[in-house]
C-alpha cells in the first residue's frame, strides 16, 4: 500500500539524500558500500570488548570462591582453637604450644589477606583493560553527529526537562521527579502528577499479588474499558478466582460465590469462564495434580501488570512506553550507523555531503518497533515529506512532494515521471496521513 502510494516499486526503497546527482550517486556507491563494511568492523570491535568483559567476569567468580574457601578454612581452624581453649583450659607447660598455635594461625590469617588483596589488584587490572578495550574499539565522541545548538532554546531545554520528569513519574520515581521540578524550574500541574500516582500505586499492589485497588479501577472505568474493547476487568477477576483456588478446598463457597463476577462477561469469555468453574471438580484433590494446573503459572501475573499498563495509558492517551525511553533506544540503534557515516565522509573527504541541519545522509531502519506513524519519501528528490513540503497526489494516482512538483512544473503543465501524463499541477491534492 506504501508503495503504491508513493508510485513505486517495492524494490525501490527511498533514501534520504541530496537532490545533486553527483552526491546521489556517491551515496548510493561509496557511503552505503562503507557503511555495510564498518557494520562487519562493528560486530568485532564489539566481540574484543566482549571477550575482555568474560575474562573479568571469570576472574570475579573464580576469586569469590576462592575467598570463601580461604576464609572457611581459617574460621573452621579459629573455632577449633577456641573449642580446645573451652575444653580443655591453659596449662602451664602447654603455655609455649598454645603460643606457637597461636602465631601460626595469625601468620595463616596474614598470608590469606595478602593474597587476596593482590589477587583483587589484579581483577583491577583486568577491569581497567576493558576500559582500554572500549577506548580503542569505540568512538567516544559522538559530538560530530550531534547539532551542537539543539538545546541551546530555553522553551527546548523546558521540554527535555517535563520529558525526564515525565518518564519518572511513569518508573514510580516520585522523589527524584519533585527534586528535578525544583532545581530544573519546571511546573508540573497536580492534574499531570495524579494520573501517573495512581497507576504506580496500583502497579505496585500488583506486583505484591494485591488485586484489589486494580479491580476498584478496573469498575470504575468499566464502561471507558468496554469502549477500548479491552478485557482488564475480566482478566483481573480471573485471576482473583485463580487466586482463590490456589486456597484449597477451604475456599470452595467463597470461589463459588465470587463466581458471579464472571456473570457480565459470559457472552465474550464463555471458554474461559467453563474453564474456570471446571477445575473446582478438582479442587480436593488440589489443582496442581490436576488437568487445569496450567491456571496456576506465575507468569500471569507479570501479564496482567503489563495489560493494566497498557489500557491505563490508552485511558489516558498516553504511550504505553515512555517517550524518553524510545528516544533513548532509537538514539542507541542509530549513533553506530551515523558514525559509520561520518568515517566514511572523512575518509572521502566528502565533508558537504552531510550538513548536520535536521536530515539525515541516508535513512536509517530502527525497525517496526519504532513505526508509529506513516512515513513518505519523495521518489523524486529522496526527500522525507514534512508539513512544509506535504505529499502531493497526482490525478493518475502517483505521489511525490510539493517540492517536486514546483521543480517538475514546466510553462504551467506537469508531466508525470512515471506514467507519464501530462496534466494542470493545480489538479494536485495533497495527502494527509
């Protein structure tokens, strides 16, 4: 559909890059050629470091039992003096024994601290080589790639800032979120803080097993849930039934009474529902021997965390992940590409290839993942389209950007590069997406 919207094969994948063909041509040989080359480079670069990481890790774990064999050995040799000294009391003449007992198990002691102190001096040897490790496989500056007045805005630097606060308030970190508000100057209105103080007090009920303040949400917002067409309520006392079986026999009444909860849901999970009341059958005899045991496995719990997540933001129209958290991993997939590409202008000396303005030399694949909204290109100018310079959809059904329509536009006629027909460019009508 993609392609067809952009008048286009599928095989003709757009790039973002310069409208000169010198440069297109460049890009489309030498930069993509080299790019594909430090990718390989990339994946050592990346297997040296990790291979220094196994040597420290090994040495760690091997110097950890090594340690507490030493140190048992000389508890076990302390309490057997310390029993012999109860036991059997000092004598004089055994005075010059104890003494020598005495000033071996000290020697014993000193030998066994010395020897772990070198052997920790040597782990921190191996540590400082997986620094060097890094320092020579990686690039540390990655000011090259970056716009260096990108935050140099005022209202800029206030948005990074409500966007940290944001993403804390999500991870429950409350304190951290207020400390921030105070030395960063930012405001945030109760009516923002309220929503994201209740979902991480319920997340954390959840997460104790407590399903309670869910289920009182849950009700609460019943209707707002049936029109997201979302099964929160049933799954939660789902899982509070389960819950309950998980009690034995001794709560067989109380399961059955609160089996009708399930009673406005019975149209939509009817399966589930003659499941649930099934495996009371079994419920003397326990229901981990027997056939509905699979009601019982932990990792529901972590899935209704994650469902409660998601239908809570959708109530409240936020992403289920947080914005600074998928700028972050963006940012971490896209900084070894572009810095690949920035060794490669170098080394071409190609350096007005790439203007550092707010375009990108080639595109780059975060993967679907990351696909939130339609993206179009302009098969002309291998442009990425913005509200300046919108899609525009021919009459014979082609797409390309204003941009290209202007530079296409000849004596008041545009013929289409691809059919190509000859039509009035004020028949265009831009595309929304």
């Amino acid at each position: 559909m993609r392609d067809c919207q952009r008048g286009r094969g599928s095989h003709d994948r757009p790039r973002r890059c310069h409208t000169d063909r010198s440069s297109r041509r460049w890009q489309n040989g030498g930069l993509v050629w080299g790019v594909c080359v430090s990718q390989s480079e990339r994946m050592e670069q990346c297997a040296c470091v990790e291979r220094e990481l196994e040597k420290v890790l090994h040495r760690f774990v091997m110097y950890g039992h090594q340690s507490e064999e030493r140190l048992d050995e000389l508890l076990r040799s302390v309490c057997e003096i310390r029993g012999q000294l109860v036991a059997f009391g000092v004598q004089d003449g055994d005075l010059s024994v104890l003494s020598q007992t005495m000033a071996q198990c000290c020697k014993n002691i000193k030998e066994t601290v010395q020897m772990l102190a070198s052997r920790h001096k040597d782990i921190h040897g191996s540590v400082s080589k997986v620094g060097k490790a890094i320092d020579r496989n990686f690039d540390a500056e990655v000011s090259a790639v970056v716009a260096e007045t990108v935050w140099d805005s005022p209202e800029r630097q206030k948005y990074l800032s409500e966007t940290i606060v944001e993403h804390l308030y999500r991870q429950g970190m409350l304190n951290v979120a207020e400390d921030l508000c105070q030395e960063s100057g930012v405001v945030i209105d109760m009516s923002m803080k309220q929503p994201f103080l209740e979902l991480n007090r319920i997340l954390e009920a959840l997460r104790m097993q407590d399903l309670r303040p869910a289920l009182e949400w849950a009700v609460t917002n019943r209707q707002r849930l049936l029109d997201l067409n979302s099964s929160l309520e049933f799954k939660l006392h789902r899982l509070y039934f389960i819950s309950l079986l998980n009690g034995g026999i001794g709560n067989q009444l109380e399961a059955l009474q609160y089996a009708r909860h399930f009673q406005p849901f019975a149209s939509q999970h009817q399966r589930d529902i003659q499941i649930l009341m099934g495996s009371l059958v079994y419920l003397r005899h326990g229901i981990e021997n027997s056939p509905y045991r699979t009601l019982l496995e932990t990792n529901q719990w972590a899935e209704i965390c994650n469902i409660f997540t998601r239908d809570a933001c959708a109530l409240l129209g936020l992403s289920v992940e947080s914005p600074l958290s998928v700028s972050f991993a963006s940012g971490c997939m896209a900084l070894p590409v572009l810095m690949n590409i920035k060794q490669v202008i170098e080394q071409r000396q190609c350096s007005g290839v790439w203007t550092h303005k707010d375009e990108l030399p080639i595109e780059i694949d975060l993967g679907k993942k990351c696909w939130y909204h339609s993206v179009f290109a302009c098969p002309i100018l291998r442009q990425q389209t913005s509200e300046s310079n919108p899609p525009m959809k021919l009459i014979c059904g082609h797409v390309i950007s204003r941009d290209a329509l202007n530079k296409l536009t000849n004596a008041g006629k545009l013929k289409c590069p691809y059919c190509p027909m000859e039509q009035n460019p004020s028949d265009a009508k831009q595309i929304y997406f």
